[in-house]
C-alpha cells in the first residue's frame, strides 16, 4: 500500500495572458491612451477538470466551422482577422454565435483570475517615472498579486499550483521568469509590508512552497484561449460593467469574487488596482 505522505498533492492550472500595453521598467507610452489598463489574467482549473474544458472548446468548435483561428476574444468582437466572417452574416446568426459562446464560458469549470492595474492611477502614484524600479514595476506587481491571489485559492483546498503563461517577446517572457524565481525562491512579494497587510499576505515560505512550475504555451493551448477571453472580459468589465462578455462570466459565477466569496474577496478575488486617487 502507498504511504499516503508519499502521494501528490492535487494541483490547480493558472493560464495566463495579458490585456493592454504591457510597461516593464516605465510608462513607455501615454497612460491615458485606450485601453487605460494593463492585466496579467486568466482561468484556474483544476487539474481533472481540463479535459471538460477541452471537449467543450472541440464542442463548439464543430458547432461553428467557419473559426479557423484560436479564439482570440479582441478579434472576436471587433470581427477582424480569423473572425471578420462575423461581420458578413445575418445579425441573428451573430447573435446565435455570441449566445453560444458565453454560454460555453458560463459553463466552464474554471474560476476568472487576474490583477488589473489603471494606467492613469500607476502613471499619478508616480510608478511610472521611477525607472529601473523593479519592486514597483508594473509587471512584476501584476504577476505577484496574481500568482499569490491564485496560490492562496489553491492552497484553501490542499492543492499546488502550476502556471502556464502565453508567450512574448524575449524580454517579456524573460521578464516572468525573473518575477517567478523570485517568488519560487521564498523572497515575497517585495510591496510595503504596512500597505500589503490589509490583503492578508502569504508569508513568502507557504507560497514558495505551494508553487510547482512556470511554462510557456502558446495560442494553440485551449486554456490559454479561455484565458484571452477572461483577461480582456474582467479588463473592460471594470470600466463597462455590462460588457457582454464579463457579464457572462459573472452570471455563470465564474468570477473569482464569486467562487472565494464576500469574506475572502478582498485578497483573493480579482484585483483592481490604481483606481482610486494617488
């Protein structure tokens, strides 16, 4: 019989993509240039629930036969690219479409993660003007809140945690994987420890140790898909909260506010950051 100590604990998957321009030492362009965010988002799953998500995507897929890109939401719903057959097609078959799919992601057993950080609030705190910054690089502060909020989600229900990022550019892939081994190697999070308190920080040892893996995917890997979708939807549900999308997505309770709950909401849900005044 296996020592039980000996078995492995059960893992939670994070897919990771970005929504808006992405800064890594610097404001590089205008804070107030459209869209006014930068997210590090995507969707927890749990390790036995990937295969649903996988025959649901084929599902829908086969459902609709003229998608011949990944699902890719910013194309989607501007009907360009891949998806331009969207804006050729009679308005309720589009509509038909648009049912179809955020029915797909109400349904998904996954939980919509991410930190979603107001630009025009960083560039005001003065961020974005302290180059070389790395404890207050923007990135970096979006990856940590994200990577600790959905190791703290997986840590609640005895689970390790794997992190699957869609890939970049050299420097910004290169940039994660620093920001990663700094969490792995037990440093913390490196914000002000007066300022962090309120959200109930992770002491940097448990969240080390509840940390498995980072890996690069790419477009072809269906989570990283739905994480496209939940990246863009809770970006621009802030700022209009009946986009059709993020509505979706709350009314199926995929919202990770809704799966922790009012109590746990504040540390572990999705975190708007920078909205406020300076």
């Amino acid at each position: 019989m296996q020592d039980a100590s000996s078995v492995p604990a059960p893992q939670y998957f994070l897919y990771i993509d970005d929504s808006g321009s992405r800064f890594l030492d610097r404001l590089a362009v205008d804070a107030d240039r459209d869209p006014q965010w930068f997210t590090l988002g995507g969707v927890l799953v749990r390790e036995e629930d990937k295969p649903a998500c996988e025959t649901a995507h084929a599902e829908f897929l086969l459902r609709w036969p003229e998608i011949i890109q990944p699902l890719h939401l910013t194309d989607m719903h501007s009907r360009r690219k891949g998806f331009a057959w969207l804006d050729s097609v009679a308005s309720q078959k589009r509509g038909e479409f648009w049912a179809d799919y955020h029915a797909l992601i109400a349904g998904l057993p996954i939980i919509a993660v991410g930190c979603v950080v107001h630009r025009p609030g960083y560039r005001d705190r003065g961020y974005g003007s302290r180059e070389g910054d790395a404890k207050w690089n923007l990135c970096r502060t979006a990856f940590n809140i994200l990577i600790e909020r959905s190791a703290k989600i997986a840590h609640a229900e005895g689970r390790r945690l794997r992190v699957r990022y869609e890939g970049s550019d050299k420097k910004s892939d290169g940039a994660l994987k620093e920001y990663w081994r700094a969490l792995k190697s037990a440093q913390g999070l490196g914000f002000n420890a007066q300022n962090a308190a309120k959200y109930d920080p992770f002491p940097p040892d448990a969240l080390a140790a509840t940390l498995i893996d980072l890996e690069r995917k790419d477009k072809r890997s269906v989570l990283v898909q739905f994480a496209d979708t939940c990246a863009l939807a809770i970006s621009k549900g802030r700022y209009q909260p009946d986009f059709s999308t993020y509505v979706a997505l709350q009314s199926g309770g995929r919202l990770a506010d809704i799966y922790v709950g009012e109590e746990r909401a504040g540390s572990e849900g999705i975190k708007y950051s920078c909205f406020d005044g300076p």
